[in-house]
C-alpha cells in the first residue's frame, strides 16, 4: 500500500488542477514560478544523543491556481532535492522529488510585502513520505521573493531559504 499511495494522492490532486484550468484560460505563463532553495537537512537520532545534518540543494516550479480567498494565494509546487551526505559511505545522502500545495497569506496590517506560508505535500524520493512546512516571506520586487521555511518530512527536518522567480 505505501508504494500506491503516492499515486492515489497524485490522483486525487486531479480534481483541484481541473478545476484550476476550468476558468476557460488555459494555461497562463504570468502564474508560474520558478525557485531554488538552500536547506539544512536534520535527522535525529531515534537512540538519543547528537543529531546528524547535511546541506541540501531544491529547484522547483509552480503554477498559481484561482482561489476567491482575499489576500491569499494558493500555488502548486512540484521540486527536487538533493543533499549532500549524512555519514561517510554510499547511500547516505537524501534526494528525490517532491510535490506541495502552498499558501500564502498576505500580512499587510504588519508589512505590505510580508506573507505567511503554509504547505502539505508527498516526498517521493528517499526521505518519502508526507511533508508539512510553515513559515515567512517577503516579496523583494513584484516578482522576486525570498522565503524562509521551516518542513518536517517523514526522516527529516528541514530549514530552508528560498528565491522564487515569478513570472
């Protein structure tokens, strides 16, 4: 069953991108993204003790879906990461593709280029499994963004800053 269920969630995802492109549009270039992102990669130790982290590299595109939500914009992301190696030996680094859907909300009671960011998604690489991610952006120009999350996946926890390229 848990090699099916990155498909049943890809398929299930099927109905909201249908939806997204029922608006009659088509596909619009000014609602993608394009970004990459420079992480700190932690295991933690099941037995206690010191935790065991490596750098990682994502790149990754998204595509803004239409939402009614005031001030709120709602992206899907698909990636890859790659990290560097966790321990001396062959197979100790984690990389594989990934795929969220993003939030973000607009905070201009504290800063009109302010945005909070919540995200759920499917790794489908080494570290597979279920992600969850929270945390800020800022928006440097109308299409240039800078973002700092926090993402626990199923193995690993995740601390990352990103540059997201909107077109």
């Amino acid at each position: 069953m848990k090699k099916h269920f990155p498909l049943l969630l890809a398929f299930s995802a099927l109905p909201m991108v249908a939806q997204a492109d029922n608006s009659g549009q088509g596909f619009q270039p000014e609602r993608l993204q394009l970004g990459g992102s420079l992480s700190q990669n932690v295991i933690d130790s099941p037995f206690g003790g010191s935790n065991v982290d490596a750098t990682g590299l994502s790149i990754f595109a998204g595509y803004e879906l239409d939402n009614d939500i005031d001030q709120v914009k709602t992206t899907v992301e698909v990636g890859y990461t790659q990290t560097d190696d966790f321990f001396n030996g062959p197979d100790s680094d984690i990389s594989g593709f990934w795929f969220a859907g993003v939030a973000e909300k607009q905070l201009p009671e504290i800063n009109p280029n302010l945005f909070a960011i919540a995200r759920l998604g499917l790794d489908i690489g080494d570290d597979d499994g279920i992600l969850l991610g929270a945390g800020a952006g800022f928006h440097l120009t109308p299409k240039l963004d800078v973002r700092g999350e926090y993402i626990n996946k199923d193995a690993s926890s995740v601390y990352q800053a990103s540059f997201v390229l909107n077109f």
